[in-house]
C-alpha cells in the first residue's frame, strides 16, 4: 500500500515538474507545434490578400492614358467593286482602343438605298445620297487603311456638329464630282488636315491624307482592333491595315455594299 502511494506522488512530482518546464518554455510539446503551424498557416491567407489587393488594382494602373479620349478615324474598306471611305469618331473605351462601333459613331457619303441602280447611275449623273453607316463600315475585318486623330475636347467639341450638319446637307452622291473621297475630306480639312486627289481608290486616299499631314501631333498610332486581320500596304501608305486584296478575302466581303463611293 505504501509502494503505491510513493508510486503516485513519483508521479504526480513527475507531471507537475513537466508541467513548470512546459510554460517557461523549456519543452516544445507537439500542442505547441500545432499552434504555431496553425499560426503560420493564418498568417499565409493576410499575405494572400495583399497580393489580392495588388492584382485587382493593377489592371488600373495598365490601363491606357488615351481612355475616354475623343477621337476620330479616318477609314477605308473593302467591298465587291473599289471600297468606300468614311469616318469613325467617339471616345476611346479604357483600353485605348475605339471597341465596338455603334451606327451613330459612323458618317461617310454613299448612294442611298440597298439596288445597285443609284450607285451605277451616280456614275453619270448625281444621285440621291445616305450619309449615315452603310453594310460593312462596323465590322473590323473589312478596314483596308485607317488612321487616326487624338482630339482635344474643344476639338471635339466642334466636330461633332460639323459632321452632323454634313450628314443634314449631303443630299447627293456623284462618282467622280462628289463621292465619299471627298465628303470625308472635307472632314479632314475641318480639323486642318491636308487632303489628296479624291479620285484615288479608298485605301490610297486615306494613306494619301496621313502622308501629307505625317507631322501632325494629333495623329496616333492605331493597333489592331480586337478581330482585325493585319495585312501589309504599298511603301509610304498608313501603317495600319486589315484583311489582305486576295480571293479568300474577298468572300470575307459584305454581301452587296453599293455605298462605294471613290472613281478608279
């Protein structure tokens, strides 16, 4: 009886030795790893967060500085006989970019109507004209050249009513006298640029124009829209152009797009 009783109190000496060695931190019981386990494992998901904070606001900091800038671009495209020329103007989306084009963005001279009858007639004699968008001025992958014009807001400011009072005033379209070489031209000289002969097919016309006006400040680089096919231009026209002039191209072409408006 008595060897059991020095049994536990050897025993109950021993646990309450361990029990001092224990909280002034002499022995590190498997307890004590599972806390700083468990604490360096809450401290990973802080670290996470800040990288979480860092990784949403850097696309704000990539963003492009010509967001929301007003614009205007100076375009040309294909179509089944020798193209058209018209304008595409707004403000850039965030990434610098002009994005989707809506029917109001756009404004070019072109036959009204959807018969191929005014545009063959307009070679001989005026016909009635449309000045708003026509079949393939919203789609990307028909630009044959383009060029574009960073504005300021009292540029642009100014602008728009000019082209809304010529799409109001441009009752006529002619081949060879009043087409959309020169409509869009005149935008052009509005903004203090230099235009070419207006008898150049579209593409030439428009490289013409920045190649005559190549010191401006104003003008800007303009990559590829999202869904444009780049292809390569003659030496000295605009250095942005989609879809190449060869047969798989040309069945990439809108139906019938009669609003072709410059003579070759």
């Amino acid at each position: 009886m008595q060897a059991k009783l020095k049994r536990r109190s050897v025993l109950g000496f021993l646990a309450g030795l361990a029990s001092i060695v224990i909280s002034a931190g002499l022995i590190t019981p498997a307890s004590a790893q599972d806390v700083d386990t468990t604490a360096a494992i809450s401290a990973a998901p802080h670290k996470a967060t800040r990288h979480t904070k860092v990784a949403v606001h850097a696309p704000r900091r990539g963003s492009s500085k010509g967001a929301g800038q007003p614009f205007i671009e100076f375009r040309s495209r294909y179509a089944l006989t020798y193209g058209h020329t018209f304008v595409v103007f707004g403000r850039l989306n965030a990434r610098g970019q002009v994005g989707e084009i809506k029917p109001e963005m756009v404004a070019g001279l072109h036959p009204a109507g959807e018969s191929s009858v005014p545009w063959t007639v307009g070679h001989v004699t005026p016909v009635p004209a449309e000045t708003g968008w026509s079949d393939g001025d919203l789609e990307e992958e028909y630009v044959s050249n383009r060029f574009r014009l960073v504005l300021s807001e009292a540029e642009y400011a100014q602008l728009v009513p000019y082209i809304r009072q010529k799409q109001a005033s441009s009752p006529m379209w002619h081949a060879a006298l009043y087409n959309c070489n020169l409509w869009t031209g005149e935008i052009a000289q509005h903004l203090g640029l230099k235009t070419g002969f207006h008898w150049l097919p579209p593409a030439e016309y428009i490289a013409e124009i920045k190649k005559m006006n190549s010191g401006d400040a104003r003008i800007a680089s303009a990559p590829p829209e999202p869904g444009a096919r780049t292809a390569s231009l003659p030496s000295g026209q605009a250095q942005t152009a989609t879809v190449s002039s060869t047969p798989a191209a040309a069945t990439a072409m809108p139906a019938l797009s009669w609003s072709d408006a410059s003579f070759r």
